[in-house]
DNA sequence: GTTCTAGAAC
DNA sequence: GTTCTAGAAC
C-alpha cells in the first residue's frame, strides 16, 4: 500500500518506521482503530465525491465504511451539525469508520468532531479538498439537483465568502493525521488510500501534501476579490512563524493561524517521542522565546504614577518572578523600562542577579513596550498594561501608550472582557488582529494590571500603608503572571501533561476565568443600566471588581473581611418574591432607584424627583423620547398591585407624564406621545411609560418590544385611571401572547415580515393614528396639548 | 430589561 | 454565506 499517498511530506512527524521501538509499539496499539475522517472544503470541491467513493465502493478492503453528510442528513435534506455528530458517534460505536461529509473549513466547525473522535479514542484524519475556487465554484453553481440545494448563482458567492473564512486544519486542533488534495490526482490517490484501508491497517500521522497551494489560491483571489492581493500568498497556506514576518509588513494571517506558528514549538514537544527528548525539549524553548511565543513584556506597576517606593516594588518584582519561573517552565518574563537611567530597571537586575535568577528567563530591557519588536528587535506575545482601575485610556505613562499603540480594537475587546479593575487584579484581553500592536508587533494580548496607588491624588490611595500594599503588589504580579501562564497553557492545549496537575492547580483555568467574567459584566452591565452608579462605586461594583479575574481565589482581603455586612446581603438578594411574582436581580434596579433616589441624584438620567415619584430616561429608549415615571411607593410592584387608594399617585405620576411629554414637544413638534404601562412588566416598581411614537431606536430590536408599546400589552394611563375609578382594580389580563403577535404598523396596521422591514415602513409611514387611539385621546402631540395640559 | 448564542430562514 | 429570531442566561 502506498502510505504516501498524499505526496511530498511537511510533517514534523516521520513516518513510523524510522521513529524506533517506543513508536512500533504504539503504531500496534493502534492497529485496528477506527478512523473518523473529516472532509474539509468548499462547495464542489468533490467531498461527497469522495465520500461516496470510499464508502461505497467495491474496493473496501474489509473496513466499513459510513458517510455522513449533513446535506442529507434530515430525511434526505440538509440537517444540522448536531445530527452529524450524533450519527457518526453512532456508527463509531458500532466499530464503523466514518466520514464526515460537510465543508467544515472553519476550525471551530471540525472541533467537535475532533472531540469526538478523541471521546470515542478513534483516530480522526482531516481530507482536505483544495482544488481552486475557480474550480469548485464552475462545478457549484453548473450542477443540477444538488442533495443541498446549492447551485446556480447562489453557489458562487457561498463559495467566495466560505473560502474567505477558511482555516487550514492543524494537527494541534487533534487531528492524528492531515492530507491535503490539490488537484483530481490527489483525491483520487487519496481515495485509493483509505478505499483500501484494511480493518487493521492504519496510516502514519503528520501533514501531507500542503506545500503546493501558495500560487493556486493567489489566482482564486484574483478571481475573488478583483483587488487587494496584499499577503495573500502567505494568507493562503505557507505557514509562517511570527519570526519570519519582516517588520512593518502587512499581516494577513487569521489570529488562530498566528497562534498555531507561535506555539508550533510545543507541538513539537508533544510529538517529541524520541531519546532525546529532553534536548530536544531545550531547544525548542530556545526557537519559543526567539518567536516571543512564551514571553510577556511587562512595565513596573504602581512605581511611576502611583508611587509606590521603588526598593519595595523591586523586592517585590524579584520574589514574584522567581517564585513563578520556579513553577513555570517555557515561559520568559521581561521587564521593561522606557529610560536607560531607570532606577527601577537597574534594582530589579541587581536583585535579581543576586537570586541567581535565570537571566535567560527573566531580564530586564530599556525601550517602548508597544515598539518592542520592531524597534528593540524583541517579540514578545504578550504585554502588561499598567491600566487604570476603569480600564479606559489617557492618563498618560505606559496605558496612553499601549492604548494608543492598539488603537480602538483594544477598548473593545477590553470592554468585552471587563468594566473595571480592583488593585492587585488583572484581566487578559486578546487583541484583536486587526490591531496595529497586534500586526505590527505581534501581541496577541494586553493583560491590563492595576496595582497599589501610594498617590494621594489617585483613587484608592493607601495612605503610606506599605503592608497592605505590598500585599497587593504581590497579588498584582501574581495576577499578571498567572493571566499569562494561562494564556501559554490554553495555547498549548495538552502538553506538559506530567507537571500539569501541579501547574493547573497555581492559576485558575482560562475556561473559568472567562465564565468570571461574564458574571461580573453582567453585575456591572446592570449597575450602567440607568447610569446609576453614585459618586462612590457600589457595592456591587466593588463586589465585581473585586471578583474580576483574581486567580484562583486568592484571598483577597477586600473580597473577604473588608467588604461590611449589608454588602453581602445586598449581594445575596439575587431574586426576591414579592406577592407570589420573582423579580430576578436585573428586574430591580428600579425599584432600588425608587427606594433610594438620592443616592443616584447625581445621575443625568433622572430628571426629576418627588416624595412620590422619580421620572428617569429610560437608558434603552424605544423611542426618541422615552422616559419613565417610577412610582416611589414600596410595595406597589406593578399594575397588578395598584388599587382605589393609589388614583391620587397615578394622577400625580400622569400629570408628571404628561409634563414631560410636553417639554419634549417643545423641543420637537413632530413627536407624538403616548402614556402607558406594561400589563405585564419586566422590571419591578410600577412604572409610566412615556414614550413617543416614532418609535425610532436602536433599542427597539424584537418583537416582544414593539409588540409591548403597540398592542392591548400597553395600557393607556387615562384608561387605567378610568378603569380604576369605576372598578377599583386595573385588568391585566392581556395574556403574553399579543407579544408574540405579527408586527404590524401602529399607524396603518399592516403586516411586516421581521422588525428591520417594519422599522423601514414606520420610518416613512404617514397615515393617521388609529381611531380608538385619537378618539381616547390618548396621544399627547403639539396640537392636543393645550387641551391635556390645562 | 439586555446580552449572548444557536440555528432557522433567506 | 448573512440576517434574523427565539430562548436562556443573568
């Protein structure tokens, strides 16, 4: 058999015969194993060609083989990526080999099937089919009859944008084995070799046959794209490590790309089978740092701005570094300086020296962190940020610099990760690849720091307690080391598996790290509801920031003992029942404002405040104008709840309604008013809508919102008082469902298909308002006023 | 209430 | 492929 099929080799991997005992043995244990083949490519590139020509051809050597396509996979027609995963675990258990016949060019579509295989130990081989685009979309759009119904002119530009977004598999992503077919020849070897693939043999591992794509796919993006060629040749397959990118060049690769080549030395220690492993090992942490790969750039925290004394600080910088080389192999720290005379450079060297810390792994280094590569000539993955406790720009020093290096990407991806920053903590965010830092320098994260401030003039100043700020410093370096030791270790996905019990167990996993994080958000997303946050930070904002990326629960003194008791019970208050209805967290932010007015009174968003209401612009208007009247009574939850006794409230909250509207009619005559409530509301503490009728937000994104301002959902203040007057009680028996009603214009009542149609009709609708609305007299506009007002 | 995400619809 | 929605999380 030829086990070569596939051509010319790249792979790091030898063929089994020359790699000794310990291989043979392992290549026996593996004799007989089943294999999950996963098809990789676009619309006609012949992946169900292939399929079909392995699976059910005559040629079989004895293997069984089961083909799952996902164009067929629903009774015949196109189905879902679950029900492929589903079928092939089933054919896998059955001792079938499988193929997985989808396009599957993205990585994060192939993973589960490689986690798949590896949960059913079966070895999983990607196929790729990298015939031109030219190629693949001539066959898409002429064929007839496709089981996915994806021909004609529509598969041209499937084609194009799949082919844009393809990632080449990588053996890191799982695969034991990759062959990549780049003309009819190669899929035709390539469906001899595994049509003939007896139940006992089994195909050597590596990369095969990926070298010769470079100029094939320079004419597919001619054919693409018409213009802008620029790296598209080292775009479309020649991997290159970050070492060979020239500085200044354009880089084009995808992120993941960029991560496989820097982390291709650890590849190699996990495939490193043979004697010389552990020289081997040393060597390829040598290629590791030269890529930058595993080092993080870092400034000195707190020392500059926050004045933090500088033989302390480098005391500190000393021990904690040492203390986390001792832990971490193949990781390189440097820390950086801008001035040659930096006092702070020259104590930590000398102290470091005297600790006989390996100055291979650790060093100092004179020049800008955000030019390292290509004016100092040094890569480094990863930089620190010395950040200010809100993770915002400015403020000069080493932040100005990264952020303005970064540009706005990073703000974003910032945003994403975290809100705010307590000293002693830090957060990872990975830069986006369109950052400038990030193409030009080769930093694929900024992990913002925030240390102790020793300045009076600073937030959260420690009035000269050194104890608690060297504490705090400790745990800020820590942090720092920890976030970046995460980062490498995500990377390097199961390598150094020996020492990764001890290693895991001194840094929280990034996994959970993220989760972390997305609660805190959460937390403080509600808090900037409203724009609520008094002068001092909350205490859920202290609780969030507290939490915000402290490795592995390090006792915090602030989280622990410092935070005073109704913190915690403000915290615990995660749902409450009231009257039999739950209100979630989020649900009671008015009612917390409503409570407490006068601790948000220096929030723009509230306009006015009474003994009996508190009137705030709603921070998600459905509308231009879109304000709330907040009843202030405890107790009074939501229409369900108002009764007689509350008409002179609801009169007071109408007329103050109304007063608003009027405000705003002043500024605009266009507008149109309509005051009302929910039947139903989302958030605690009765509230009146006042909201005018353009309706014309980005706020305004679903159904459930259009449908709850424009159907018997919304009910009309004069009416509830009417209603009360007469009946003592309001109805809210309008049932949820209007809120799944069809969209319909709240003017002339047609019908529209999804909310982007509807938003483009309303914007232009003219007809009149309906007529139980008008005759109500329940919309407040500049030629109704007068008669409301008085 | 919003945000995030998967997957249906186009 | 993109757009949009619905459901679940908080």
């Amino acid at each position: 058999m030829d086990l070569d099929a596939g051509g010319s080799t790249s792979a790091p991997a030898p063929p089994s015969e020359s790699l000794g005992a310990s291989a043979e043995t392992k290549e026996e244990e593996r004799g007989g194993k089943q294999v999950m083949v996963v098809l990789v490519g676009p619309p006609g590139s012949g992946k169900s060609t292939f399929a079909e020509a392995v699976a059910g051809g005559s040629a079989t050597a004895g293997r069984h083989w089961v083909r799952v396509c996902q164009d067929t996979i629903g009774n015949g027609k196109a189905g879902t990526k679950v029900q492929c995963l589903k079928a092939a675990s089933d054919a896998l258990k059955e001792g079938k080999s499988v193929l997985i016949d989808r396009c599957n060019l993205e990585r994060e579509q192939r993973a589960d099937f490689v986690k798949l295989g590896a949960t059913l130990h079966v070895d999983v081989h990607a196929v790729t089919l990298d015939l031109p685009a030219k190629v693949c979309i001539s066959r898409a759009v002429s064929r007839k009859g496709h089981e996915g119904n994806l021909q004609g002119g529509k598969a041209a530009l499937v084609v194009n944008r799949m082919l844009q977004k393809k990632d080449a598999p990588l053996l890191t992503e799982g695969f034991s084995r990759i062959m990549s077919c780049n003309d009819d020849g190669d899929i035709n070897k390539a469906v001899d070799l595994y049509s003939t693939l007896g139940p006992s043999d089994s195909l050597p591992s590596g990369v095969f046959g990926q070298k010769s794509k470079g100029p094939v796919q320079v004419g597919i993006m001619k054919f693409l794209k018409k213009a802008d060629s620029t790296g598209v040749e080292e775009s479309s397959g020649h991997k290159l490590t970050l070492g060979e990118r020239k500085p200044g060049q354009q880089n084009t690769l995808p992120k993941q790309e960029n991560v496989e080549a820097m982390f291709s030395c650890t590849m190699e220690v996990e495939k490193g089978l043979n004697d010389k492993k552990k020289n081997e090992e040393h060597a390829k942490q040598t290629d590791c740092y030269d890529d930058g790969s595993c080092t993080l750039a870092f400034p000195s925290i707190s020392t500059a701005d926050f004045q933090f004394d500088l033989d302390r600080a480098s005391d500190i910088i000393v021990d904690t570094v040492a203390n986390f080389l001792q832990k971490h192999d193949s990781i390189r720290l440097v820390l950086v300086d801008l001035s040659k005379k930096s006092r702070i450079l020259s104590l930590v060297k000398e102290k470091a020296a005297k600790k006989s810390i390996d100055s291979r792994r650790f060093f100092t280094f004179v020049g800008d962190i955000t030019q390292l590569h290509t004016k100092g000539g040094l890569q480094c993955s990863v930089i620190a940020n010395a950040a200010n406790w809100r993770l915002k720009p400015g403020g000069g020093g080493v932040n100005a610099a990264v952020y303005n290096a970064a540009g706005d990407s990073l703000q974003h991806a910032t945003k994403k990760c975290a809100d705010a920053l307590r000293p002693g903590t830090s957060v990872a965010v990975p830069l986006p690849s369109i950052s400038p830092l990030h193409q030009r320098e080769g930093v694929t994260h900024v992990i913002h720091v925030l240390g102790p401030n020793m300045n009076p003039m600073r937030p959260d100043y420690l009035n000269n307690d050194y104890t608690r700020g060297s504490k705090l410093l400790h745990e800020a370096y820590s942090s720092l080391f920890e976030n970046f030791a995460s980062i490498v270790r995500s990377h390097m996905g199961k390598v150094n598996n020996e020492s990764g019990t001890e290693k895991s167990a001194s840094g929280g996993t990034s996994l959970k790290d993220t989760k972390i994080k997305r609660e805190d958000n959460h937390v403080s997303e509600r808090m900037k509801k409203y724009k609520l946050l008094p002068p001092i930070m909350t205490v859920n904002q202290q609780h969030a920031c507290t939490k915000a990326n402290t490795p592995n629960g390090l006792d915090n003194a602030m989280t622990s003992s410092a935070v005073p008791n109704q913190t915690k019970q403000g915290n615990n208050k995660k749902s409450s029942v009231v009257a039999g209805k739950t209100w979630g967290s989020w649900a009671q932010a008015l009612y917390e404002l409503a409570m407490n007015p006068e601790k948000y009174k220096n929030s723009d968003s509230i306009l006015e405040t009474s003994d009996e209401f508190v009137v705030l612009k709603d921070l998600y208007p459905k509308a231009k104008r879109h304000v709330l009247v907040i009843s202030r009574m405890d107790g009074l939850d939501s229409l369900a709840d108002v009764k007689k006794e509350h008409l002179p409230l609801l009169r007071s909250m109408h007329s103050a309604g109304v007063k608003w509207a009027q405000k705003f009619l002043e500024e605009d005559a266009d507008l149109v008013f309509r005051l009302g409530y929910h039947s139903v509301p989302s958030m605690r503490q009765l509230h009146l809508h006042v909201i005018s009728q353009d309706f014309n937000s980005a706020s305004l994104k679903n159904k459930k919102h259009w449908n709850s301002f424009t159907t018997s959902f919304f009910r009309d203040s004069v009416d509830v008082i009417e209603e009360i007057e007469q009946h003592g009680s309001a109805t809210t028996s309008s049932d949820e469902k209007v809120l799944a009603m069809e969209l319909r214009c709240h003017r002339c009542r047609s019908a529209h298909p999804n909310i982007p149609k509807l938003k483009s009709h309303i914007a232009n609708c003219k007809s009149p308002f309906p007529s139980h609305l008008l005759q109500k007299n329940s919309l407040l506009s500049s030629s109704t006023m007068h008669m409301d007002s008085t």
